[in-house]
C-alpha cells in the first residue's frame, strides 16, 4: 500500500510543478503560491524552471489531467456510494469526469479547448489505476475515515487548476 502513496504523490508534485512553471498564472495553485510567497519570487523562479527545463505541449497541457484522473482513480477505489436506489462505483467518477469536461469544452459549455489528447492520456491513466488496484476489495463510503478524507480531498484538488477570469 506505501507504493501507492508513493505514487499518488508523485503524480500531484508533478502535476503541481507543471501548473506552477508551465501553465497560466491564473491558476487558483498559482494564485496562492504567489499570495504565500510574492509576484517577483513567481516570476523569477518560474523564468528560471522555463529557461532551463524544456517540455513538450503534451506535457504541459495533457498530462496535469492525465495524473490528477490517476490520483483521484487510485484513491476512490475502494469506495461505493449508494445514491438513490444505486451502488455507484467510485472508480468509474473519474472516467465520467473526463468525458464530461471534455465533452463540454468540445460543445463550447465549459472553459477550455477540447483535445483527445488530454482524453487519450486520461482514459490511458485511468486504466493504469484500476490495473494497480485490481483485487483490492470494495467497501461504501461511511464514516469519513483517513482514506475516505483522501479521496474527498483528491476530489477538491481539481478546484486548484481551475482558472481564474
């Protein structure tokens, strides 16, 4: 189980460090790193991350998703919901999440630039995460545990990325 940890970590610095350097600054994540620290430490740091570490488009613009729809995957896994008179897997939410955001911005609904690339790489990540967690037994969400405040929170992280007007 450390593993996971381990690579759900990895997956948000990553993801984190690639928001901050590399996307627009109206990020809310970019909004309060600037508040924490200040606009010049920002911008003098982020000239220096672009200057020296080059990454490709796909990167910058498609793997952020493609980490965040892996995080959020590996950590509801275990969880079910009873909504109505429903068991909803929590383990499909991300898969449903990617092709209503990307559905939407396609139909102009929503914020952004529809790209099967950011699909591709997202459906790709998906399905990487239930391979890691493929015999892990289920179990309903209930008492807000450790990990069921993980998933709530991997949930809320997408709230980071989302741009500011």
């Amino acid at each position: 189980m450390k593993w996971k940890s381990i690579l759900i970590w990895l997956a948000l610095l990553i993801s984190l460090y690639i928001y901050l350097f590399y996307r627009t600054e109206n990020t809310v994540v970019n909004l309060v790193f600037v508040k924490l620290f200040s606009l010049e430490t920002y911008h003098r740091i982020r000239f220096f991350v672009d200057s020296n570490i080059r990454l490709n488009n796909i990167i910058i613009y498609s793997l952020p998703h493609a980490l965040w729809t892996f995080v959020i995957t590996m950590s509801s896994y275990l969880y079910q919901a009873k909504v109505a008179n429903f068991i909803v897997k929590l383990k499909y939410v991300p898969l449903f999440l990617i092709l209503f955001f990307e559905g939407f911005q396609y139909l102009g609904i929503l914020h952004g630039t529809f790209d099967w690339n950011d699909v591709i790489l997202s459906v790709l990540f998906w399905g990487i995460a239930i391979a890691f967690n493929y015999k892990i037994e289920k179990r309903f969400i209930g008492s807000l545990d450790k990990g069921e405040l993980f998933c709530l929170m991997s949930y809320c992280i997408v709230f980071l990325a989302h741009v500011q007007k």
